[in-house]
C-alpha cells in the first residue's frame, strides 16, 4: 500500500507539463552555476520559480526539469543554494527568440540536500516524504 501511496504522491506533485532534463527544448546558449537564495514560486506557471543571483544580485526565473524541485524548495527556504542551470534561446514560428532559464540542480549549501537525489530519499521513506510535501503545500499556500 506505501509503494501505491508513494506513486501516486510523485505523480501529483510533478508538473504535467514539466520538462525533463535530458528533453530541453531549444538551442544551449550557455551553463550557469551561481549561489543563490530562493524567493517564491511562479504563480502563472507552475513549473517556474524565482531565485535571487547571490552574485550579481539580479532575478532569475528558473524552469524545473528535475522532479520534486518545488518540494525540494519549499524545505529549504532559507538556505543558501547552489543553483546551476542552462541558458536556452528558443525561437517561434514568427523568428521571435525567446531566453529561458532551466534549473538543472540545486544545491542546499547549509544541509548538503540535492535535487538529484532528493526524489529517490523520499521515495525511501514515506514519512518524510509526507513531511516535505506538507511543507510545500504550507509554502504555496502563503503565497
């Protein structure tokens, strides 16, 4: 029943409409790592998220392409973060181009917790895993 309940959490929890790393769409324009801070959630698009460049102190809005980022998140709120991601340059039926940002990992620098391998660890125990998603679902709630 656990291994049931654990499916079916991870299938709700990840976006349907999130992109997978190995399937990024557009052409590479260039790989990031910068220390950072989250700030919130996208609220028009739910698979976005807001993260404050430590280094140059600008806004990115990232994409998830690796799953559980937003609980991965969501529990490290206030955590310095290592965030590395891939500058893609897409281009519309009309030749407009168009930038996007994808977090490829995101590192906790005060716990060591990683996004490539944080959906495994829950997948692990479920408890936990009710505990982080609990704490997602507090995090998207006030905003």
């Amino acid at each position: 029943m656990k291994f049931i309940f654990i499916i079916v959490l991870f299938l709700f929890s990840v976006p349907a409409h999130a992109h997978r790393l190995d399937s990024i769409p557009g052409r590479l324009i260039k790989r990031i790592t910068t220390p950072a801070q989250f700030i919130s959630f996208d609220k028009k698009h739910t698979d976005r998220f807001f993260a404050r460049d430590a280094s140059s102190n600008t806004m990115l809005n990232l994409i998830n392409v690796v799953p559980e980022t937003d609980c991965f998140l969501a529990n490290h709120v206030k955590d310095d973060l290592q965030i590395s991601f891939e500058i893609h340059e897409l281009v519309d039926s009309a030749g407009k181009a168009e930038r996007l940002n994808y977090a490829t990992r995101i590192v906790s620098l005060k716990t060591g917790d990683d996004t490539k391998t944080w959906a495994e660890k829950e997948a692990k125990d479920s408890t936990m895993m009710q505990r982080h998603h609990e704490q997602l679902k507090k995090v998207l709630s006030e905003q």
